[in-house]
C-alpha cells in the first residue's frame, strides 16, 4: 500500500513540472529571437555608418588631389616668374652700367666744352691784343665754334640717350615692381596652403580622437594629459596611450603625402610635469618630461612617420598651464603637447 502510494506522489509530482518546463524554455526561446532581431538592425545601421563614412573619404581624397595640382601648377608659375625677375634685374644692370658709362662721357664732353670755351676767349684776347694775326685768330676761331658745335651735339644726343635711358629704367622698375608684387602673392599662397595642412591635421585629428575631456585644444596644439599615456613617474607608453598615439598617426600619414615637399613642416611633441620633485628612477623632472617626449616620438617613428619630420623637447615643470596646487591642477600640467609646425 505504501510503495503504490510512493507511486502516485511521484507521478503526480512529474506532471507538474513538466509545463512550466516548457513555458521557460518557450520565454527563453522568444529573448533569444528578440536580442537576434536586435543584433541584426545594430548591423544594418552599423553597414549604413561605413558606407556614408567611405563616401565622405573619397570626397575628401579628391578634394586634396586637386589642391595639390593647384599648388604644382603655382609652384610651376612662381619658378617661372623668379626667372623673369632675374633676366629683368641683370637687363637692368646692364642698362645701369650703360647709362653710367654715358653719363660719364657727358661729363667729358662737357669738360671739353669749358676746355673749348676757354681757349675760345683767349683767342679772343689775343685778337684784340695783336691786329696782324687776327686773321689766324678768326680762322681757328671758326674751327674751334666748329668743334663746339659738335660737341653741343653730342651733348645734345648723349641728353636724349640719358633721357631715354631713364624712361627704360622707369619701365623696368615697374616691371620689376609687378613681378616683385606677383611673387609675394605666390609666396603669401604657399604660407596659405601650410596653414590649411594645419587646419586638415588638426580636424584629422579631432575625428579621430573623438569627443575626449582628457585630450583638449589649446591654441594650435593638442594637449594630452600624461595620465592617459603613461603610469605614474614612468616614461612607458599604456596599451591606452599606444592606442591613442596611434590614432594621432595614422591621421597625420593620411595627409603627410599630401603636403608639398618644399614645405618643410615638424611634427613636434612637447614633455611637461608638475611642480612636484620626482622619486623615481629619473634624476629630475628634465629628465622624465624629456623621455616621455622622447617616447612619444619614437612610437610616431615606428608608426612610419619620417625621422626628420619629429622633434622631442622636455621642459619639466616650467610652463604650467594651471595654477594651484590641487590634484586637478598637478593633472593638467602633466601633459603631452602635439603641435604642426614649420622649421
């Protein structure tokens, strides 16, 4: 009686399980169903993000190929316009050499005229001091008016030279003065396109880095604090700073090709600390603020920025950005500083 008992408890107790069994397994199976069709848009609209991304790039990649054609066809005019100054500065030379040699022939003629003038008054002299040879004394008097009158003319014509000579240099000084003023205008585009690689990199890198408190603009520099790039006293980049730096490379490669070769543009990082004495193995805060530049520009190094476009300078705790000794000004001032820059 027991044992038959024992069989209908476990019967019984068999059944009730058995449903709500099935109703979890049916509640899981719908969750499971819903997080798919969850995931599933996530990728849709993840795919519709890249693509208007992608699209935006090319633009921007053919934007920057038609600038830097603009700026080979100005460079091209501006070698042309140099040559021209040249010819025009030696053509004005040679004019200049000529025009004194002229002037100091006038100042010769001239001379001979005083010279002739003279001797003609003491003929004169002589004329009316002895009758006998005035007839001697007219005739040379004759030959030297003659002498005179050519000479006149060849003063006149030397004056008519000069004149000439000076409305040629007047010419030449207003060509000299436009090519001059066109070269300035070439040299003012190519500053001009600098400051727009500037303007590129610093925008490639706000992109890239996102919307971050810890990395800020100040002036025409970005300004990472030391805490998100390397451990307390260290000059050893985090996995974090590894990956922020990487960003900073990447976008400045996108636009390094892009940037004429005779503008001769750095790339320089800048080590700062706070006021605090350092205890760790580095001497001073020298020497901490200049390993950590130093690493930086290592990494950009490895990343494949050239050697000769990176700079490295410590400056230890001498140029605060934040006044105060609380922790949120030590933290400001130590920062890693990137800056664009030219020679």
């Amino acid at each position: 009686m027991a044992y038959t008992d024992l069989r209908r408890a476990r019967s019984a107790d068999s059944g009730d399980y058995w449903p709500g069994f099935v109703d979890a397994l049916a509640t899981l199976l719908l969750v499971v169903i819903f997080l798919l069709s969850l995931f599933a848009l996530a990728q849709f609209a993840l795919g519709q993000a890249i693509q208007g991304r992608d699209a935006q790039l090319d633009a921007l990649r053919s934007e920057i190929a038609e600038l830097g054609e603009s700026l080979r066809l100005e460079r091209v005019r501006a070698s042309d316009l140099e040559s021209d100054l040249e010819g025009l500065r030696a053509t004005l030379a040679a004019e200049q050499a000529a025009l004194a040699a002229e002037r100091s022939a006038a100042a010769g003629l001239r001379d001979d005229l005083d010279a002739a003038n003279a001797r003609t008054a003491m003929m004169e002299a002589r004329v009316e001091g002895q009758a006998q040879l005035a007839e001697a004394a007219r005739g040379e008097a004759a030959v030297l008016s003659q002498q005179i009158a050519a000479l006149n003319a060849q003063l006149a014509a030397l004056n008519e030279a000069l004149e000439s000579a000076e409305a040629r240099d007047v010419e030449q000084r207003a060509q000299i003065e436009n090519l001059s003023q066109r070269l300035n205008t070439a040299l003012a585009r190519r500053v001009q396109e600098l400051a727009r690689f500037r303007s590129e990199f610093f925008e490639a890198i706000t992109n890239a880095l996102g919307d971050r408190s810890d990395v800020r603009v100040v002036g025409d520099r970005f300004v990472f604090e030391s805490d998100i790039l390397f451990p307390s006293g260290s000059a050893q980049l985090t996995e974090g700073g590894e990956a922020e730096l990487a960003r900073v490379a990447d976008a400045l490669l996108e636009i390094a090709n892009d940037i004429p070769d005779d503008i001769d543009w750095i790339l320089r990082v800048d080590g700062h600390t706070d006021v605090r004495p350092i205890s760790t193995t580095y001497a001073s805060n020298w020497h901490l603020s200049a390993a950590r530049a130093i690493t930086v520009v290592n990494f950009f190094e490895e990343r494949g920025i050239p050697s000769n476009r990176l700079v490295a300078a410590g400056f230890g705790e001498h140029r605060p950005i934040a006044e105060g000794d609380s922790e949120e000004a030590y933290a400001a001032n130590r920062r890693i500083e990137i800056k664009l820059d030219s020679r």
